[in-house]
C-alpha cells in the first residue's frame, strides 16, 4: 500500500463519520414549494469578496483556508477532513523543477469532469 | 495593468490577457496542443497572449484563475460524505486531480512564473460562475443587463443569476448547487443517446428537430422537477456523475424502454425523440429563468454564458420569447471564456479599473482574438513543404474565390486571427455555396468525415439577413451563438413525417431532401444557426460575401469550422496545409495565397487524422 493508498483510506473513513453527524453535508435548498434556488451562494461560501488570493506553503495555511470555509457553511463536521486532506495534499506535492503537471490532456468521454 | 487569465486543469484550458480592461488576445490551449479538449495548464495559450501583447512575464501585474480550488474540494468532499461508504470510485476519479494537481496550482504556476506571478505577487482565484458572469456582462454591449451562467458545474454553482451594474459590478441574486444541473442533466441524456460528454452536446442539439418530444413528461416527472421560478432539482435515483464512471445506468434504460445507444450505431427514432424532449425540457427551464431574472433585476437586457449558453436553439427562443428587449451570449461560453471573465472581474472588482464599454458595440473584438499569419510567413511555409500556390491581389483574390465557391468548390479559409470559442467565424472555416444540394453531404463525408444530419450554419451579409431569414439581425449575431427560422419565401414543401418513413433504414438520409433554396443550411425544421458579417473585424470574409452575391445573387454561404471530425479547428499555416491535403477540400486560401488540390503534387507526410479520436 502506498502512502496515497493510505490517505485514501483515511478520507474515506473521515466522510462515513461526517455522513452520520451531518444532517446537510450539501448546501441546503428552501424549504418552500415554490423555489428550488439554494439559500446558499458563492457569496456565503467565500463571503462578499469572492476574488481571492490564493496561496498557502504549510498544512496549516491550507487547512486554515478549508476551516474558514466549513465555518461558514457551517458544517462544522466536515472540519475532520482537513488532516487528511491536508496530509494527502503535501504528500502530492509537485516537486520544485517538475511543478508543471502535464497529463495527457484528454478529458473523459464518460462522464463530466469536475 | 496587464491582467492574464488562465482556465486550467477541468476541460478547454485557456488564456486570456486584458490590458486596462481591454480584451487583447484570448486562445484555447487545444488549438496549440492539438488535444481536443486539452485540460492542461495552458502554457501554450499564455506564451501566445504574452507575444500578442509584446510583453514579457514579469511586466504582467497579475493572473487569475477562473476557479476556487478551495471551494471546488469542499464539493469533493461533501460528495465523498453524500456517496460513503459507496465513495471508491469517486476516490479514485479525483483524488489526484485534486491533491495533485488542481490544488497546487499556485504552485504549478511558480514553474512558468516564477516565485511571484505577476507584480500583484500572488495569484488571484475568481469563482467558477463568476468568471462566467463576467464573460458575459462585460464585454456585451449592454451597459447594464440581467446574467445567467448555466452549465454543469463549477465549485457548487451550477446555475446563476446576476445583475450587471452601471458602475460596472456585477451582483450574485440567485444559485443553484451540485448536484442539481441542467448541464449535467443535459450531459447525462448525451451519454445515454450514445455521444461523448463534453463535445457531443451539439450533436444531441442538432439531432432534436428531426424528433418529437414524446419524452418531455416522462423526463419532468421523472428525472427532473421544474419550479414556476425556473429553479429545479434532480431527481438523483436516475443519475450515476457522482460516484461512478459514467452518467447514468440501468434505472435511465428502463425509464427510456431500452439500453442506451451504443456509439457510432445507427441514430434510431428513439434517441430522436428523446433528443427532442431534453431540447424541450431546457428551453422550458431557461424561459423560467429568464423571467426569473428580470423580474429580479427589472434589466431590459440579458446576457449568458457557461456551456448551456451554447445551446443556440434555446438562445433563439429565448430571443422570440421577447422577455428581454436584446440577449447577447459570450461566444467563449464554456470554460475556455472563464480566463477571459477571471481576468475582466479582477480587473473591475479587485483592481477598480474601468469597464470598457462603448454604446452600441460589444468588446469582444468579433471574437477574433487568436494568433495570425502574415503571407509572407505562409509563404515560407507553403515554400519549405513544395507546394503549388499563387499569391493574389485582395480584389482578384475575392473575385477568384466567389467565382470557384460558385462552381461548387469547397474552400478552407485561413486569414484573420483565430477565433476565441468553439465556432469558426471565417477566420479559420471551411466555405461553401448553400445553394448546392449536395453541399452538405460533400461537406460532411469527404470532408469532416462526420456524420451527415449536422446541418451547416450560414454566415450571411448582415444588411441582408432579413432577405433570408425571419430576424433582423443584431450584434449578437456575429457568433453563431442564436438560431432564426429560413424566410418564408425561400422555403420548400418538406414533410418530415413522411420523408422519415421514407428513409427508415438510415433515417438521417433525410438530410438530403432539400429544404430551401439556400439546403445547404436549413436544418429539417427550417431553422439555422446564422452569422451576421458586417465587416467590422473580419473585413475580407465581408468581401468575400458581397462578391460571391455579386457574381450569384446569393449573400450567404455555408461556414463550418476548419477540423476534420475530431480535430481541434486549425490554428497554424501547417495545421492548414495537412487538413487541406487530406480531406477532400478543393481549395485553400491562407491570407493572400491560394491553393487548388488539383495542382498540388502528392502529400507525403502526415495524415493527422488517425491521430484523432472520434469525437
Ligand atoms: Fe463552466
């Protein structure tokens, strides 16, 4: 098993917990008849400034960064990925020199990726 | 300031790059790589934009991706919550992509720019929706308008109402989320009907006239459920994108009556018929979302964009619908144009420059914004492979082409910059004469070596639109991007009831039963995709329209983009030169020098066509 094997297992576990302790992992629809637009937006996800900086060189930036997020959304649950994502993150660094990730570029025919 | 934008690492990677507000170069990575599609980072599209703006890396003050990777991993794993313990395949689909590579794009960018990407000194995100929003306000020649970005998804956003300001801003009124989407919805019904995600959406589109929608209600009461206000959900019980590698399964085969259509099998009147049906389902939900939006924002103007925006059928009813006075669609509506709204929004909402708007016109330049070739530089090329050509004079030039257009010669056409976007523009298209019956299956077979139920769209002189067909032609339609029904007096008696029974055994053969007197470019419900030329920015396509109706007193000719089936439209004299040897184009004109097929000698190097997949 390598260390992503790992990881993967790890964020695994993690979202069976966050599905039992979560009642709304996804952002939440209305509650009325009438309307199927979410009560929640970009603009609560990222508050009202949604053009970022984007930067973080530590698991704690990063992991400071998804907290922020999860707190506002306020699934506080979904807090318990942030070390295994951040770990699996950092292990999949690309190295300085090879930072360039180039795949074969081709997206699936199957199914849309996102 | 020089603000680049870069859409990167999902589908259709591209650059852009705007200098105080205005679009100066904007190209999708595929077009360089020759990957349809290419999701790499698009280093090629970017060295590009730098040379087109003669600037070096560090005079850039900024650079924006069209995405919040942040968001977008909240999404995963939400959705990794949502699917346990059902999650593997899921896993194993994006872990990488995640973790890997979209995350660390900052990172991936430090080996292109250095410690600090631009003078700004770090790299900027705009979200997914919002990039789209901007992409579709601020270059539209509207100075205030109502936005709606719909495709399949971003981070959560998979729908989105805006209101374009005055000052310039653009405001979030509404959205939906994951996993309900009319893009994935639409995406889905592909699949099912046997094309490719992501590319053969259009097919899907032009498959829709020759059915009925016999399936509407089934799709309304079961896989979708619409509100008055245009929102809706999906009914998850009938789609499989979360967790699995493909869009749908067993539970859309028994809805359906049958399994889903095996690719390149013959087209049956059941994928007609359900092509019809999601076709009608779309427009339904986006005339709700419409009248949602102006109610909303009280905008007499609307603009769209994300990928649903290219459905130009729906755009031309929406147009008829009059809910809006005007409509204008971002050409570059899939997630190519994101680069160009990350790097417009920072640049208004991060940085307060201004928008540069001026009355009556859009700024997207026709939408011309990719490299070009000097003769000069074709010359070299087309001297270094031997082949056989003539440079011309403009005017003998234009009175050449229309004259060999008029015998029924199929031409490539290569001058101008490319275009930003998925459809060719005349910058890179191959032409023909509409009036020919035959032109359309000679386009199609020995040409793009497609199939031949894709009806070609015509580009037309904009003063003449209203001659042929039933609108009356607007900025708008400089893309391709609305449908307007053939003028009543050009059409032809068709019955598609009894032509289809006619042709059971291979029902697209329909196809060639003329439509019009303009074939060629009437689809089997009279309807076409058109593109107003007006001269503005691709002057010699203009000529070139006025002289063939000199020479045949028909304004109109067939424009269909320079590709084989496949292929990512041509960029280069090269790509050009191979696409023109190996198919069965008669002639090729590349800025001012042309080339006839028959007096070339044989092509001894690469047919690239085996290299392409079928799209
Ligand atoms: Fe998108």
């Amino acid at each position: 098993m390598n260390l992503t094997d790992q990881e993967k297992i790890m964020l695994s576990s993690v979202a069976e917990k966050v599905k039992k302790y979560s009642s709304r992992i996804y952002p939440e629809l209305p509650e009325g008849e009438n309307s199927s637009f979410s009560r929640e937006m970009d603009t609560d996800f990222l508050g009202e400034e949604v053009c970022k900086e984007y930067d973080f060189s530590t698991p704690v930036e990063f992991r400071k960064r998804m907290e922020e997020i999860w707190e506002r959304r306020g699934v506080v649950e979904m807090k318990s990925f942030s070390v295994p994502a951040a770990v699996a993150l950092f292990k999949n660094k690309p190295e300085n020199g090879s930072r360039i990730r180039k795949s074969d570029g081709k997206i699936s025919e199957y199914i849309y990726e996102f | 300031m020089n603000i680049l934008g870069i859409s990167a690492l999902y589908h259709d990677s591209a650059a852009c790059l705007i200098r105080n507000g205005e679009i100066i170069a904007a190209a999708q990575e595929e077009r360089f790589s020759r990957i349809r599609h290419d999701r790499n980072l698009p280093l090629s599209a970017i060295e590009y934009c730098l040379r087109e703006g003669k600037i070096g890396k560090e005079e850039l003050d900024c650079i924006v991706f069209y995405d919040d990777p942040f968001l977008a991993l909240d999404r995963f794993c939400a959705n990794l919550a949502e699917e346990a313990p059902e999650n593997h395949l899921l896993l194993e689909k994006s872990f990488h992509s995640f973790f890997g590579d979209k995350l660390w794009i900052h990172e991936q960018l430090k080996g292109i720019f250095g410690e600090k990407p631009g003078r700004y000194g770090k790299l900027l995100t705009v979200p997914h929706h919002f990039s789209h929003a901007a992409s579709a306000f601020y270059p539209s020649p509207f100075e205030e308008a109502a936005v709606l970005t719909v495709d399949g998804v971003g981070e959560w956003a998979t729908t989105c109402i805006f209101s374009g300001e005055k000052d310039g801003k653009i405001k979030l009124l509404r959205q939906m989320n994951y996993p309900h989407s009319l893009g994935l919805l639409y995406s889905a019904i592909t699949y099912f009907c046997g094309f490719k995600v992501n590319s053969g959406e259009y097919k899907l589109m032009g498959l829709a006239p020759y059915g009925k929608p016999v399936y509407k209600d089934l799709i309304r009461e079961n896989l979708v459920s619409i509100k008055e206000d245009g929102s809706f959900t999906l009914n998850m019980e009938y789609f499989s994108f979360q967790n699995s590698t493909v869009m749908c399964g067993e539970k859309m085969e028994t809805l359906f009556g049958g399994k889903c259509r095996e690719r390149e099998s013959n087209l049956t009147q059941r994928e007609m018929d359900i092509a019809s049906s999601i076709q009608c389902v779309t427009e339904e939900i986006l005339l709700k979302l419409a009248k949602t939006a102006k109610e909303i924002t009280g905008k007499k103007n609307l603009t769209l964009a994300g990928g649903v925006a290219l459905n130009c059928v729906a755009n031309g009813k929406l147009r008829e619908s009059g809910i809006f006075d005007r409509i204008w669609v971002q050409p570059a509506s899939g997630d190519a144009g994101g680069a160009l709204g990350a790097a417009l929004y920072a640049s208004i909402h991060k940085f307060q420059e201004k928008r540069v708007w001026k009355k009556g016109q859009d700024a997207q330049k026709g939408s011309y914004l990719g490299p070009e070739y000097t003769t000069e530089e074709i010359r070299k090329y087309l001297d270094k492979e031997g082949a056989i050509y003539k440079v011309m004079e403009e005017k003998d030039l234009l009175q050449y082409a229309a004259k060999r257009l008029a015998e029924g010669a199929a031409a490539g056409l290569f001058r101008n910059r490319m275009e930003f976007g998925p459809r060719a523009l005349g910058a890179r298209s191959i032409i023909a004469d509409p009036r020919r019956k035959d032109a359309q299956s000679k386009v199609n077979m020995k040409i793009k070596f497609r199939e031949s139920f894709r009806p070609f769209a015509p580009a037309v002189l904009a003063e003449k639109v209203q001659e042929y067909f039933d609108t009356n032609g607007d900025i708008a339609d400089s893309y391709m991007l609305f449908t307007a029904p053939v003028a009543e007096k050009r059409r032809l008696p068709f019955d598609l009831e009894k032509s289809l029974s006619d042709f059971e055994e291979d029902m697209l053969k329909v196809s060639s039963v003329p439509r019009s007197d303009i074939p060629a470019v009437t689809h089997v419900d009279y309807s076409a995709r058109i593109q107003c030329v007006d001269g503005k920015w691709n002057p010699f396509f203009y000529e070139l329209l006025k002289e063939f109706e000199r020479q045949t007193s028909c304004a109109v000719l067939v424009n269909t983009s320079f590709n084989v089936r496949g292929e990512p439209i041509v960029n280069t004299p090269e790509d050009a030169y191979i696409c023109f040897m190996t198919t069965g184009l008669d002639f090729l004109i590349m800025e001012n020098c042309v080339l006839e097929k028959s007096e070339q000698k044989e092509f001894t190097g690469k047919d690239r066509r085996k290299q392409y997949e079928l799209d």
